[in-house]
C-alpha cells in the first residue's frame, strides 16, 4: 500500500481540557503503533499542526477518527501526498510544546512572527515541522 503523508491544521474547542493533551496523545501513540503510522503533532494552546505518515489507508481512517474529534474544530488539510520513505519515522506521534515554537521558527516559515499555521502553505509546515524534528526526544 502506497505511503502517504498527511498535514493537517485545527483549533482547539472548549471540550479540549487541559489533562486531555495527555489522553490524546496516549491514545494516538497506541493506535499509530497498531497501523504503523507516524508523525508529529504541534500545539500552541490555540492551534494544533499535525503530520502522519503511513499506508494510505491507515492515514485516512486515523484522520477520519480525528476529523470527527469534537476536541478541536475547522480542521483543514494543508497537504496529503504519496511518498517515497517516511521522514518521522522514530515517533509514534512526537510532540512539539509551545515553548519549541520560537518567533525565529514563526517568521522563517509564515508571515508571521505567532504560531498562525492558517496562513501556511503545506511546503512551509511541512518545513517547519522537519526544522522541529531536530529537536524532538525519540519515543
Ligand atoms: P476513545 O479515545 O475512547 O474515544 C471515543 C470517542 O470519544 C472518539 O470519537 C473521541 O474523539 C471522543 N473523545 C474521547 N475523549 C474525549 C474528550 N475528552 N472529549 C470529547 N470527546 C472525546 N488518534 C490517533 O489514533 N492518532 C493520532 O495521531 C491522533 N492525533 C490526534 C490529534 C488531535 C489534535 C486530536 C484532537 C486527536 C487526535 N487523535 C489521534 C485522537 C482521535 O481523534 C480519536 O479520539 C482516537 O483515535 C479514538 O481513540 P479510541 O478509539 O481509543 O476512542
């Protein structure tokens, strides 16, 4: 089955408490391990930015499950496209806090020096989020 990348942004809703941070990504790593899919995800309290990468169909049923998340809203796909070889490989779902998300970071990949990943084209998150990977503890 072709592998596929997907990228993803949303905005978190009131049904987003702060313990479910953890829950999410508790149970994201344990389904992504089960269907191999692997990624990362950013959160700067308002917005989150993912990446996941695996057989097609397995991306598109995850993002299926996570479309329908009633957790986050007005989710928007950036990119999705076939690949040759994953480039997260090392993470069932890695994460990037708010404190990673520089105003460096920001003005380099957007028009912006805040987290505005609206306002990004696919290839520039896609950028952003390798340029995040350097620093991200393996799972
Ligand atoms: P459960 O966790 O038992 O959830 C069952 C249903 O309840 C689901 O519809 C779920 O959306 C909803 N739900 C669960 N907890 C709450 C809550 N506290 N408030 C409101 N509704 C709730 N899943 C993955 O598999 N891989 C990912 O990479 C991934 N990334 C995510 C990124 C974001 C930003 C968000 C918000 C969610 C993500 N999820 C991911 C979670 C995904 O949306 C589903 O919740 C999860 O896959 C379903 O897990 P489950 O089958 O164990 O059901």
């Amino acid at each position: 089955m072709y592998l596929t990348r997907l990228i993803y942004v949303s905005t978190i809703t009131q049904l987003c408490r702060p313990e479910s941070l953890d829950e999410i990504l508790i149970a994201s790593r344990k389904h992504n391990e089960e269907d191999h899919i692997t990624g990362i995800l950013s959160f700067d309290e308002q917005y989150f930015l993912q990446c996941l990468e695996g057989s097609r169909s397995k991306v598109n049923e995850a993002y299926s499950r996570i479309h329908n998340d009633k957790r986050h809203t007005n989710v928007i796909i950036l990119d999705y496209e076939e690949i040759s070889s994953r480039v997260f490989g090392d993470w069932s779902m890695g994460y990037v806090p708010k404190s990673k998300l520089t105003a460096l970071l920001n003005i380099q990949f957007s028009g912006s020096d805040s987290f505005t990943p609206y306002e990004m084209s696919g290839a520039s998150a896609f950028q952003m989020l390798l340029e995040l990977k350097k620093n991200l503890p393996s799972d």
